[in-house]
C-alpha cells in the first residue's frame, strides 16, 4: 500500500465555526462529526479534523496549502473579498491585497481566528516555467 496523507488535527478555539468558515470559503462539503473532531473533507481524501482546545500550547499557528484550479481560484478569491478578509502574496504578510504569480500560476494566503494560514494555488510548485 502506498503510504498517503489521511488526516491532521486542526487545534481551533470554535472548531465548529472554523470548519464552517473554511469549508464556505473553499467552496467544500459542510464539515460532519466524528468523535471530539469536526471534520472538513477535501477531493483528495485528506481531512482537517478540528478539536477544541483553549491552550496555547496547542494554538499554534500552522499553514494549510490547498491546490485548486483557476475557476476555483477565483470563486475561493471573490468569496475572501466579498467577506473582507485581509489576504497576501506572500505567507510573510508583506504584500497585503496581491496575488503571486509562482510557476505560472496564482497564489494568495489569508488567515483565520485561531491565525491558521491558509494558501490557495493553481500550480503544484514546482511544476511550472
């Protein structure tokens, strides 16, 4: 069996309300339940599993990398503007308000509550010109 990527634990303040926000923004499934776990689900099988925890040991910030294609892109970006959610270029946050270009694709990062960050790109790195 080839090993692959099924999970990863999203420590969240409100998981119910940070899954539900992703899930909107990304254009996915509602998230469902599963144990102490709200659960966002992407195409490729791998899910967020979102637990609760107030402690900030466990509230680090980690990044979340989502390829999608150019139609998604633009739906996922008009729902970030239509919300008012500040994005970047960048995963720096030095380039508010742009897109990059990274093998010539697009890509742009935003944050959640918890200061998660997620990204959104249309070209596998690596892949392009």
């Amino acid at each position: 069996m080839a090993v692959e990527l099924n999970h990863h634990i999203v420590h969240a303040r409100d998981p119910d309300a940070s899954a539900t926000w992703l899930a909107e923004l990304l254009g996915l499934p509602a998230p469902t339940h599963f144990a102490p776990f709200t659960v966002l689900q992407t195409a490729n099988g791998v899910s967020l599993d979102y637990l609760q925890t107030d402690d900030p040991a466990w509230l680090m910030p980690c990044h979340y990398a989502f390829l999608v294609s150019e139609a998604e892109f633009d739906e996922i970006l008009g729902r970030i503007e239509a919300r008012g959610l500040t994005y970047w270029a960048d995963p720096h946050r030095h380039e508010p308000g742009r897109i990059n270009h990274h093998d010539g694709g697009r890509g742009l990062y935003w944050a959640d509550a918890d200061d998660h960050l997620f990204e959104i790109i249309t070209r596998p790195y690596g892949s392009g010109t």
